[in-house]
C-alpha cells in the first residue's frame, strides 16, 4: 500500500505471491516500474478494500495512513513498515528486510549483489570538490531538497556539489528563486510536469528560472529518483553522462 515497498515487492515476490499494489504503482510519472505494476489488482489504500484481499502480510511505509495501519492491526492483519531511505546505502538493508519478509532471501542477494556492483561503477571519483560543478533541485511551488536525502546522496555520488551545502540547508522546503539565481547553478534538476495547468508549477515558467538554464544546463528528474531502488542507478547514469558532457 506504498510505492515504494511496492517496487521492493514486485522486484522480489513469487509468482502469485503479491496480491495487490497500490494505485500510484502504475503511475509512470512516479513509478518507473508502472508496466510491471498493470499486471497487478490495484488498491487504493482503504482498511476495507486491504482486508477483504485476505493478505497474510501488508507492506507500507512508515508515512503511511496511521488509521489504516491501526485498523488493519486491530483487525489481526500483518502490517510491516519501511523507512525511508535517506542515502544509497540504505537501499541494500531494505532489500534484505523485503526478501526475508517474503521468503525470498537468495533473490534478495542477487539484487544486492548486483546493485552494490553497478553502484560501484557509477560513483563518480572521489577528486577535489571545488572542481566540480554545482546543482539545484527545483521543483513545483519552489520547493528543494536539503542535505541529508536520497536525492542529494545521488547528486553528489555523481560527482555534483549540492548548492544546499552553501546555503545551510539541511531541511528540504521552499526556496525563493531570487536565492536560486543569487546562488547560480550549473545545473537545474526539475521535475517532470503533469499534463494540464497548474498554479504550483507557474513559478517554473518563470522568464529567471529560464534564463538561469539556459545559461547553464536543466535536467527533468523522473520517477526512478522517488524512492530508494535500484532504479536509482538510472539516475546516476544520466548525470554521469551530463557531467561528462558538462567537462567537455
């Protein structure tokens, strides 16, 4: 009933062992495992609709709805919580939690196993950090993100400095633009936007915010940076490749 132990679930379970992903799952804007998650019944994360599946066992993160955790509990339902995962290092120990839970541990770390490989791989060497160039993340409503997360883990492993460091932010929140085109990044990391309009995302129309990427590069993150998977290694992939292209 949360994207991401959805994803640690369909990497790991048996044939006919998980009964239900959550709604989200399919979401290709969020889940970059959306195809594998149409071959499952959706949930839409209800006590009721949970309980009447029958499950021996819910996954849910830690954020998850407090009153649906209480009353699947109350109601003798095996309710497991995951943390999220705030570096890279993290990912491997939620793996091995998944695949015990599902009695799964020899597929567990053979997924480790590979993870740890390519990760090693894709970490940008350890050189002098003042020669590397600087990122931002900038998202709807101006909101960033803050030292101490996944994503700023994953910047900075592929060899960014992370702008946050300079400004003191270790809290993810807004950020007015005038201090974004203050600071002066090299690259702008975005989001990818739903279809329509909206009043959060006006600000990245923003004739600044424009400027300040074209002066430098932009880079829309996708839905392998919302939570601690391997599916993050495509993101260390990309800006690997961007900073490569960035030297040049």
């Amino acid at each position: 009933m949360n994207l991401c132990t959805d994803q640690f679930a369909m990497l790991l379970a048996a044939p006919g062992q998980l009964i239900s992903v959550s709604s989200i799952a399919s979401d290709p804007l969020a889940s970059p495992m959306a195809d594998e998650a149409a071959n499952y019944p959706a949930n839409y994360g209800a006590a009721e609709e949970i309980f009447l599946l029958q499950p021996d066992l819910v996954v849910a993160g830690i954020w998850s709805d407090p009153a649906v955790i209480s009353l699947l509990r109350r109601l003798d339902v095996r309710v497991e919580q995951f943390e999220l995962e705030d570096e890279l290092s993290d990912i491997t120990p939620q793996l091995a939690r998944m695949g015990q839970l599902l009695g799964q541990q020899q597929q567990a770390q053979t997924l480790i196993t590979r993870f740890e490989t390519d990760l090693a791989v894709l970490t940008a060497p350890r050189t002098d950090p003042t020669n590397n160039p600087r990122a931002a993340f900038y998202y709807p409503n101006g909101y960033t993100l803050g030292t101490g997360s996944l994503a700023d883990d994953v910047i900075t492993t592929a060899g960014f400095n992370h702008i946050a460091d300079e400004l003191n932010r270790s809290a993810s929140g807004r950020l007015a633009l005038e201090m974004l085109v203050l600071a002066a990044p090299d690259l702008i990391v975005g989001a990818q936007t739903y279809p329509g309009s909206s009043r959060s995302e006006e600000i990245l129309r923003h004739p600044a915010l424009r400027a300040l990427v074209a002066a430098g590069q932009g880079y829309d993150s996708g839905p392998e940076w919302v939570c601690g998977t391997p599916a993050v290694l495509d993101a260390l992939r990309d800006l690997g490749a961007l900073r490569v292209e960035m030297a040049q």
